[in-house]
C-alpha cells in the first residue's frame, strides 16, 4: 500500500528552507576597487622590474587570478625568468616591450602601447623596455591567486630570432 504526501499535515517538513543559502553581505563581499597608489610592492620580483599587485589572495580574497602592474625603466631588461605553471597576459599601457624567450632566450617579439602579450606557463622570457628615454608601463594578470616567479641564470644569444603572428588571417610581414 503506498502513501501519498500531497496533502497538509499542518507542520513544516523543512524541504524549502534545507537548500535556501545564507543570505550575502555584498557590502563586505561585493565589487572591490583598489586605487592606483594602493598597490603592493610586496611581492614576488624580478632584477630589472618593478610590479605591484592590485588583485590577489591576500588584498581582496581572489581564488584564481592575481593581477598587478609592471614598470620596467627606460633602456633596461629583466633577469630571465618564469611563472610555473601559470598563465600570465601583460597589457602594454604605455612604451614599447621587447620579449625574449626560449631556453637561451633565442626568440624575439615587440608589442606596443594598446598589445596584449601572452606568456604560457614554464616558458624562459625576459621583458626588455625597448624605448631609450621612456619606461614601459603595463598591467599584469596571471592565472591564480599567488604571485610565481621562478628567476633563471640563462646566457642570453646575441642575436635572437624575431617571430611573428601568422595564422590564417594574419600573413607574414
């Protein structure tokens, strides 16, 4: 014989408030804005740059980017180095970069103000500010929540290759 539990039986069973969630103080866990003269030089660093992070675990409780800028002096380049196994997309805001990589930092690219550069993860680079009297300004976004710097001691070659974005729709220059 089977029961049917379409009808009232006067008292609550529970089934509609078991799954409600506790309500969100988007005040306290909302929308962040951290001013540009907010930002933290304390973290991970490479000779030859300066990065500052505005997003992260610590400053506003990111679990999976960490975002920052980067200045790099006029005429002077990094120590080469990597990110682990992050992700990393440099937004060139102001200047001209050059970016060597490669296990002898043997391949080269040039991005200007308005590019986007991306940087896979474990990949040897070196970021060069190309201009001889203005520094290179960009933001920095990676893949997690930590900043990763892995500084490497490469003997750079003379003379790297300058590789291009070619694809489909974009030929050869």
């Amino acid at each position: 014989m089977s029961h049917s539990h379409d009808h009232d039986h006067g008292h609550d069973h529970g089934h509609d408030h078991a799954h409600e969630p506790a309500p969100v103080d988007w005040r306290l866990n909302g929308v962040r804005v951290i001013k540009g003269d907010q930002l933290d030089t304390n973290t991970a660093q490479t000779p030859g740059m300066n990065r500052a992070a505005a997003i992260n675990l610590a400053r506003v409780g990111a679990q999976k980017i960490w975002a920052g800028t980067v200045n790099i002096h006029a005429n002077a380049k990094t120590g080469a180095h990597h990110h682990g196994a992050l992700e990393s997309v440099i937004y060139v805001v102001k200047g001209k970069a050059r970016m060597r990589w490669g296990d002898k930092l043997e391949f080269v690219a040039e991005a200007e103000a308005g590019d986007f550069i991306f940087v896979p993860p474990y990949v040897p680079h070196q970021e060069i500010n190309a201009s001889t009297n203005e520094t290179l300004e960009c933001v920095l976004v990676r893949s997690d929540n930590e900043a990763v710097v892995v500084n490497l001691e490469i003997d750079a070659v003379e003379k790297p290759e300058a590789v291009y974005w070619v694809d489909p729709i974009h030929k050869h220059p």
